[in-house]
C-alpha cells in the first residue's frame, strides 16, 4: 500500500481500533501498578507512573471524540496517535525498571500494528521512533531494587511477568491483528469490485459509442424503408411500418445527446406496448400496475426492454412462449418481477456478471444483463436472480426507488 491508496475509511477503522486498544491498556497499567505496588510489595515511583497512565487516558478521550466525529484520517495522524503510545510506554517502561521490565518487549507492538495499516514509510518511521525508545528506557531506566516478597525473588517475578507479556501479546494479536486482518480482506474485496466496475463501464461506454456511430449510418435506411412501406398495403405493411417507425426512433434516440436521453420520461406502460409490439408472439402474462399515468426514467425503459427481451428469449429455448412480469409502485419507488419458463441458472455462470460479452444464449452478445446491472446501480436500485420454487425457469427481481413520476 502506498500513500496514494490511503483510503479515509480505513483510517477512521484503524483508528478506532487503536482507542479500543489503549482503553484496554490504560485499564492494564492502573491494574498492573495496584498489584505490584500492593499485594507485590514492590517499591516504584507511583506519581511517574500514575502521570502516565493519566496522560495515556486523557489523550485517548480525544482520540476517541475525534474518531466518532473524523471523516478522513490520513497516515500523518495515525502515525501521531502512536506516537504517542509509543512514548507513554517508553516513559512507563524506563520508571519500571528499564531493560529489566519484563514488559519492555510491548514496544515491538506499534511495529507490528503500523506494517498492517500504514503506508511503508510510516513503518519505518514507527520502527525509528520504537528502537530510541526502547533504547533509552533501557538506558536511562531506573533499576528494580532487590526484590524479596510475596511471590519470590526478583528472578521469579521476572518470570512471571514474562508470562503476562507473553499472554497479553497473544491477547493482542489474536483480537486486534485478527481485526486488521478483516478490514484488510473487505478492502481488497472493495477494490476488486470496483476494478470489475470499472472494466464493464469501460466496455458498455465503448459500446455506446459504436451504437451512436451505428445510429447515423442506419437513420438513412431506415426512412427509406420508411417510404417503401407507405406504398404497400394491407396488415402486414402496416405492422411492418409499425416496426420501422418504431426502429427509427429508436435509432434517433441512439444518436441523440446523452444528457437529453437521460433526462428523459417515458410512459411505463407504453415502453411495455412497444416491447409487445416487437415480440407479438409472447404471451406476457401482467399482474400489479397495469394502465396507469406513471412515467419513468429513459433508462429505467431501457431495463425493462432488456430484461423482457432476455426473459422471452430463455422461454423460447425452452419451447415456451410465456413470460411473467409483475410491477409494484410505491411513493415513487418502482419494484419489479420477471419470470421466464426456460432452462433455469446455470450454476457455473455468475448471476450478475461483470463483463460484457458472457452468454449462455446461441446469438446472444451477452450485454443485456451487464447493461440492466449497470443501469440499476446508477439509479442506486437494486437488482437479484433466483430459481422459481414452483417450476422451471429464472425470477428477474429489481427495485429502483425515486424512479416513477406521475
């Protein structure tokens, strides 16, 4: 990780964990210094020590006010914050006894915390400041007087306070590292979602960009087939210029400005109408809205079209002709169900996939459900598949709220 890839989350994480972790060490120190000074009979400097563990305390109520209200804590400050862990436990350590504090091994911590959380050069300069301190507290230490008490010789409560440290880096790197470890997974799970994010919007923009260069060469055709049609008579002429009208709208709307189309409203049920008109030979079975004046996003037409079309085209390999498709409104929210009788999911193939360009369908370009996918995450919906529990065939389910205008 380098200093570019510092993300403002991670850093408000870590440094909520970092004032969980000093509450339980200034709970620790107090509790430490009541037993040895107490029950332990050993003499140290209390007021050194008490200023300490005071200080440790008061700066974490800070810490702890400015990770709850914080929306951004780069490296620099975290680094800060251990700094000054680190200087409180050299401070502790060096009115303790100095090399011979059994707990003078607690200053490898801030290393091992700051590999997991911090760019590398702040490694680094976590492990400049922990080497002096430690350093010095050996150095200017005060030595432990012959120790002759309750628990023994000096050697045995050497060990014995060896023991605790022993417990509680244990206690440490189980819980806090263990909790690193998690924030670090969902980040690279974050990130890889969002390269896949990034390579489907780069195919589907270099696909609306072809489609709007396509757009121009068949307007022309189109509006010659156009007239042609107008000369012949009968049913199937009209449903032909039906088709063709229709086509050519479609190709206008292609070509025209995206900020316009997206600013768009089309009417629910005529995006419905139209899409029966191009595929008279399903049998689209409705329940929920039905006629009514709702109006929607351009976009939101787009989706249904593609996941109607997706949905007659799975019951048509199947040998079916029916498609269900079931539309809830509420408070201007838009949910929606689609159902077809096909094969059902293929358990090797994602549901939602990223890519552009993966189908299971003979013919098929594999982009109606990468742009359905992309579509619903722009209007901030939500989008799932699922196997019918009554039959064969695949439930299509979205919900897009702030979408329908009446």
């Amino acid at each position: 990780m380098n200093g570019t890839e510092w993300q403002g989350a991670s850093g408000r994480s870590f440094m909520r964990l970092l004032c969980q972790l000093r509450w339980i060490a200034v709970a620790g120190q107090a509790i430490t210094i009541v037993i040895v000074t107490g029950p332990m009979r050993v003499e140290l400097p209390t007021l050194p020590l008490w200023s300490g563990v005071l200080f440790l305390g008061t700066f974490n109520l800070y810490a702890s006010v400015r990770a709850s209200r914080t929306q951004d804590a780069g490296p620099g400050e975290l680094f800060a914050h251990m700094l000054a862990d680190i200087v409180v436990l050299a401070w502790l350590i060096g009115w303790s006894g100095g090399i011979e504090n059994p707990f003078a091994s607690l200053l490898l911590l801030p290393i091992a915390v700051s590999i997991f959380s911090l760019p590398a050069r702040w490694v680094w300069l976590t492990a400049a400041c922990c080497v002096p301190g430690f350093v010095l507290s050996a150095w200017l230490g005060r030595p432990l007087q012959h120790i002759h008490g309750v628990m023994g010789d000096a050697f045995n409560l050497h060990k014995i306070g060896m023991l605790v440290n022993f417990l509680l880096s244990a206690v440490v790197m189980l819980v806090f590292f263990a909790r690193l470890a998690k924030l670090w997974r969902e980040r690279e799970k974050e990130l890889a979602t969002l390269r896949e994010k990034f390579a489907r919007n780069e195919g589907i923009l270099a696909l609306a960009t072809h489609a709007a260069s396509v757009a121009h060469e068949l307007n022309t055709p189109l509006a010659t087939l156009t007239l042609m049609t107008d000369e012949m008579q009968g049913e199937d002429a009209e449903t032909m210029r039906a088709l063709l009208v229709q086509c050519r709208n479609r190709v206008r709307a292609l070509a025209a400005n995206a900020h316009e189309n997206g600013a768009a409203l089309v009417g629910l049920e005529e995006v419905i109408d139209r899409w029966q008109l191009v595929r008279p030979a399903v049998a689209l079975a409705r329940s929920g809205v039905n006629g009514g004046p709702e109006r929607v996003d351009a976009s939101v037409g787009h989706l249904l079209r593609a996941l109607l079309n997706n949905a007659a085209d799975a019951s048509a390999q199947a040998g079916s002709h029916r498609v269900d498709l079931k539309l809830e409104i509420d408070a201007g929210t838009l949910s929606g169900e689609i159902r077809d009788y096909g094969a059902g999911i293929d358990k090797a193939t994602p549901l939602l996939p990223g890519t552009l360009f993966r189908t299971s369908k003979p013919g098929g370009l594999g982009i109606g459900l990468a742009l359905s996918h992309a579509t619903v995450e722009r209007l901030h919906g939500e989008l799932s598949m699922q196997s019918p529990a009554d039959g064969p065939g695949v439930r299509v389910t979205f919900r897009l709220p702030d979408t329908v205008q009446t």
